[in-house]
C-alpha cells in the first residue's frame, strides 16, 4: 500500500485552465479522488485578479492591484481577518471601473459563497478549503463534467502525523540535512522554510539559519501595508515538528521532501503528486537514498497543464481563466468542455486564436470543431 501526498492544486481567487485539467490526472494518476490542498502561501500567488481584453485584434490583461502578498490559506475560516483578507481582493476588484457587468456578477457571486461557507462555523474548514469549494463549484456549474475531488488541508489532515514523525526520523538529523542542502544552494538564510500560527492566531514564518541550523519565528506580513512588529523568536527542532503534528504548521517544499524520503526509507512506498523542481533529487542525494527520486508521480507540470490558451505578446500566451470563462455565454462553456476533453487527449494546451473581437468568440471558435 502506498502513502500519497498530493500538493498539486492551490487556492486562488480566480483558477487558471490547470484546474479542470488537474482534476483529470488527479484521478487518472494517484485512482482516487481525496488529496490535500496546497496551502503554502507564495508570494502574491493566487489573490490576483487579471481581466482578459481583446482590443484593436490585441489581445490584453488588465491586472486589478491588491495589497495581498501572502494569503493565510491555512488559517481557519471562522478568523474574520483572514477571511477579510480574501473577500478583500474581490472588492478591491468590484471597486475598479474596468470589470463588465458579468465580471461583476461573477466576481460578487465567488465572494459571497466564499463568505457563505466561511460563516458555517461548525463546519472547520480553513480559508484555503473556502475558497477552493466556491471556486470549484463555479467551475463545476460551467462544465458539468468536471470529475469530484475532495480537498483538505493538511493542518486537519492525518497526513501531517505521518509527515511529523518523518521528519524526527530523518537519518542524521532534520537540521543537518536542512543545513547542507542550504550550503549546496549556497544560501546563509531561508526566510521561508514553513509558515505557522501563533497561539494568538498570528501568521507567521519559519526561517532556517544556516550558520548554526538555528530555526525562528517572526510574523508573516500578509499585505503590503502591515508593519512588522517584535523580534523574532527561537524555535527548537522538536517544536517544529510538533507543529507539525498539532496542526499549525505547513511545511515547505524542501521540509516535504525530506519527510517524504524519510517515510519511503522506513516504510511503505511514497507518491507525491504536484510539481517538485528536483527536491526530491536534492533530498535523495543528501539521505543518501537514490530511490526517493522516483517519489514523484510525474514529471513537472504534467500533473496539470492549461487546456487552452490565447496569444499574448510575442511569444507568449495567455491561459483562460474561471472568471473570464464564468462572465461567457452558456455556447462557450460548451466549448469549454470541448478544449478539456481536447487538451486531455493531446497531452497539452490547445492554441486559440482571437476571434470576433472578444473572448467569447474566441472560446466558441476554438471549441466549435470539436464539438461536432
């Protein structure tokens, strides 16, 4: 029997064309359909709004700015702060003139059932598990196809007692392999090796010195206007893992692939699903343990994959997102499911070219084809 990590989709308040197309290898690859949700904050990552334009036969993006840096996903969604930081962004968004109509239908309607589920209370989901039910059952109402997946975060998951008591059996020593991997990258400091909560419901991050494998604690500025306050504080290696284990922390990647080593040298086999741009090579090679490598269940980014995308620039393109597709007709949402079930079968994202002087036109031309 194996033991799955799953890490392959974050939260965000708009999703790009990887989430049908993760949902599909979700199943197609690990055969089932629970996981956990990513809710490691990146920066600036997932609390951006960015509205598609098509002017002059140009294709454009009209990017709505926010204060949002790092969102507190993992925080619990009966925390008013942390739910206003998210309803935030899509009234920052509702504020700015450029949003049509629809865009404001849809922006309003995601906030509102956000909200909606956070309010429940009794239910203890996080902010991060929120957001991702409203916006996957958004998309799920656009195409009813779309395969069920159930989500969790793993400040409430079993998981993360595995992963902790992984992470106390590293052979030689947690700090140790943190320390060389640090000095392989040649970097005196992580600033973000986890993120964790303070007693008093504070975000905060976890930064690994390499000098000395010395672990600490400061807040986590989540917006660009919050000031920090009050020196950092020592945090022990045991600590670490306990929070871990208590459910108040979420590791990093580097700490994931040194759990996940640990666990698949000690006992059963290991699947990780999600991109790992070679962690697993680096932690493998400092446990000395050549067949962690093989942990990961697929190469990066073929666990997901945008299923259409327009072009944007020289060069570059342009993936749909739930927001733009959501404020189309109900003609390009059959499209839609058309250029998933194509990109599926391709193995990559089907090219659209802009049409009609719109992006609803462009939706529907690209899927017209392949719905006959």
């Amino acid at each position: 029997m194996t033991f799955d990590v799953m890490d392959a989709w974050h939260p965000t308040v708009n999703p790009s064309a990887r989430m049908p197309v993760h949902h599909y290898r979700h199943l197609a690859v690990l055969g089932r359909s629970d996981g956990l949700l990513n809710e490691f904050p990146r920066h600036r990552g997932g609390t951006t709004i960015r509205l598609p334009r098509v002017r002059d036969g140009r294709f454009h993006v009209v990017e709505l700015g926010g204060d949002s840096v790092f969102a507190p996903w993992w925080r619990p969604a009966s925390e008013p702060d942390a739910v206003r930081h998210i309803t935030h962004v899509y009234e920052t968004a509702l504020r700015h003139p450029e949003p049509t109509k629809e865009e404001r239908r849809v922006l309003a309607g995601l906030r509102e059932d956000f909200a909606a589920r956070c309010a429940e209370g009794s239910n203890g989901l996080t902010v991060g598990e929120a957001l991702w039910q409203a916006t996957d059952a958004l998309h799920r109402s656009l195409t009813p196809s779309l395969p069920r997946l159930t989500l969790t975060s793993l400040t409430r998951s079993e998981v993360r007692h595995t992963l902790a008591r992984a992470l106390g059996h590293v052979p030689g020593g947690l700090s140790t392999a943190l320390v060389r991997w640090a000095e392989q990258e040649q970097r005196p400091m992580w600033p973000l090796l986890a993120v964790a909560t303070s007693p008093e419901g504070v975000p905060l991050r976890v930064r690994l010195h390499a000098a000395d494998g010395r672990f600490d604690l400061s807040p986590l500025l989540t917006t660009s206007s919050a000031r920090p306050t009050g020196r950092p504080v020592s945090l022990g290696e045991d600590e670490l893992i306990n929070l871990l284990g208590a459910g108040r922390l979420v590791p990093g990647s580097r700490l994931t692939a040194l759990a996940e080593v640990a666990l698949h040298l000690a006992g059963p086999p290991v699947r990780h699903f999600g991109n790992t741009y070679g962690a697993f090579d680096i932690a493998s090679t400092l446990l000395s343990a050549p067949e962690g490598s093989d942990i990961p269940c697929c190469s990066d980014d073929e666990d997901s994959w945008h299923y259409a995308d327009l072009p944007h620039g020289d060069g570059h393109r342009y993936p749909l997102h739930l927001v733009e597709l959501a404020a189309c007709t109900t003609e390009a949402h059959a499209a839609a499911e058309a250029l998933i079930s194509a990109s599926l079968a391709k193995g990559g994202p089907i090219p659209l070219e802009l049409k009609g002087g719109d992006l609803d036109a462009t939706v529907c031309a690209g899927g017209a084809g392949l719905l006959r």
